[in-house]
C-alpha cells in the first residue's frame, strides 16, 4: 500500500489525470491561504465518483469536468 501513496499526486484528478487545481491542496502544499476551491459551490450529481480507484479514493480531488460528468477530451 505504501507504493500506491507514494504515486498518487494529489494535484492532479483520478479519474482523467487532469490537474484538478484544488485550492485546499495548493494552501497545505504552500502554507499560503487560498480562495475557497471551486469544489465548495460544484454539482457533483453528475460526477462518476464509483469510478475513482478504491486506492485514490480521498487521496485526490477529481476536477470540474468529471465532477460535472463530463466525458475527457480525446
């Protein structure tokens, strides 16, 4: 299980890899205070979270645009 945390870069989403620019993620990286993180006021019925990997799970935001249910670029 450690190999697994050690991969996980909690910047980036779980489900597409994208970054998800999580603000709490950027204050405790940093130590600087940020704006509340887009995820606050996000809809997040739409959002595959079944999806994120048992191993990701609370380890790693998802973006917007899966949060939205939204399908990834090609």
């Amino acid at each position: 299980m450690a190999a697994v945390l050690d991969t996980i870069d909690a910047t980036r989403c779980p489900l597409c890899g994208e970054q998800n620019r999580c603000a709490m993620e950027v204050a405790r990286e940093t130590g600087e205070p940020q704006a509340p993180c887009w995820c606050m006021a996000a809809d997040f019925r739409n959002a595959p979270l079944a999806a994120v990997p048992e191993e990701k799970r609370g380890k790693a935001c998802i973006c917007a645009r899966c949060a939205a249910g939204a399908p990834a670029d090609s």
